[in-house]
C-alpha cells in the first residue's frame, strides 16, 4: 500500500496539488481522473518519482519514504501517454534494455521478454520496430517493457487518449487482466467512462489553481 499524504505541487507560483492524499491500494486498481490541466501528469510524474513534490509525504507499507527511493528499487513502473519506446531498438530490445542495464543476463531477460510478449500476443513483432506497430501494439509493448522490471504498482497516464476510440474497450480488458495477476495499477485518464470499465476505486483531482501563498 502507497499512501500520499498532503502533496502540493507548485509551478511558477500556482499551485497545482493543493495538500493531496490519497491510498494506493494492494492488488487494486485506483483511477485518477479530472479535467485537462488538473494536474493528473502532474500527480502520476511525482507517483512515479520522476518530478518532486514540494510538500508532502510518502508510506510504503507504512514505512516512511520518497517516490525517488521507490523508483531506485523499481517499486513503480510507467506506461507513458504517448508510450516512448525507442524508435531504433526492436521490440525486444525495447523490453530488455533496462533489465540488462541493471546487470540482468541477456539470456534471462529476453526469456522474460518473450514470454511477455507471449501473454500480449506480441510473439511475431519481437524483431519489429515501433513504427512498424498500430498504436494498440505500442501500448502492449510499453507494458510489457515496464512489467519486464517486476513494479509493484504500474501507472498509466491516458491508456486511451493515442488509440483509436474502438480499441477503448481492449485496453480496459488489458488493465483488467494485469489485474487479475495480482498487479497494483493507476489509471489517469480525463474518460469518466473509461475509468468505471477499470477502476475499483476512482480519485478526482480538482482544478485548483490557486495562488501560492
Ligand atoms: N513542467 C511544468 N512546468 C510548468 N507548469 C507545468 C509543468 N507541467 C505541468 N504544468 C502545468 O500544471 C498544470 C497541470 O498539468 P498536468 O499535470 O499536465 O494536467 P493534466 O494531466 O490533468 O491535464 C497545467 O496548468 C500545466 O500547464
Ligand atoms: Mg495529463
């Protein structure tokens, strides 16, 4: 369980995050939802210890911590809104490249990766690039590359907002069988109605746009 208690996040003087908690529930999946410039990124970036909030703290499993420190351990993996794989790498590297980085063998990560990718139905784009892939399959390899690195909570910022609209429904059914693998996730999304197909339980972040004081 992650628990965030009374984050605020400021830029240039606006404060975004106004004293936010909220519990990331084991094995539960917790949508944060709320209009375009709330500050979801904004929220789901400092979950993922990649912007630093500018108050607040931290618990993991009741343990004092920072989003930082649980990053170095590879707690939080990341499926980004527009998926970020890199363009020369294929699929297959895309998924190892950060495992073997961490001094993983080569051997033990690409079994890893094909077996993920099997669980996908991703097995015959192994050797492909990115931009050979329909944006679907861009989205099943981001998650299989940050599943690669064994998180234990994975986030995922607007799972819908670059896919056709049709394929809504397919990636509630994704998150919905990471799910019942037993994996923690968090969903930001602006889709009300996307967030009831997935969530268990769904947290607003409210426009604040107050002045700092
Ligand atoms: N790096 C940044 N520097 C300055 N302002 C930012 C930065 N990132 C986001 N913002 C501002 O913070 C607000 C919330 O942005 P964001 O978290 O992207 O919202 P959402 O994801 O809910 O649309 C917006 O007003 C945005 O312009
Ligand atoms: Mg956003």
């Amino acid at each position: 369980m992650l628990e965030l208690v009374d984050i605020t996040k400021i830029y240039n003087d606006t404060t975004i995050l106004n004293n936010l908690s909220l519990t990331i529930e084991d094995q539960k999946t917790l949508a944060i939802v709320g209009p375009s410039g709330a500050g979801k990124t904004t929220l789901l970036r400092i979950i993922a210890g990649l912007t630093a909030a500018d108050g607040g703290t931290f618990l993991w499993n009741g343990q004092a911590t920072t989003p930082a420190k649980l990053r170095k351990e590879g707690v939080i993996g990341v499926v980004f809104q527009g998926f970020e794989l890199f363009p020369n790498l294929t699929v297959l590297r895309n998924i190892t490249l950060a495992p073997t980085l961490q001094g993983q063998a080569v051997a033990q990560a690409e079994a890893k990766a094909q077996a993920l990718l099997a669980q996908l139905d991703l097995s015959d784009q192994a050797q492909a690039y990115p931009d050979a892939l329909s944006g679907g399959q861009k989205q099943r390899v981001a998650i299989a590359r940050a599943l690669a690195l064994n998180p234990q909570i994975l986030l995922y910022d607007e799972p819908t907002s670059a896919l056709d609209p049709n394929l809504r429904q397919s990636v509630a059914n994704l998150i919905n069988s990471v799910k019942a693998q037993g994996m923690t996730q968090v969903v930001v999304t602006h889709d009300m109605a996307f967030a009831q197909s997935v969530a268990d339980t769904t947290f607003t972040v409210a426009k604040f746009g107050g002045d700092a004081q």
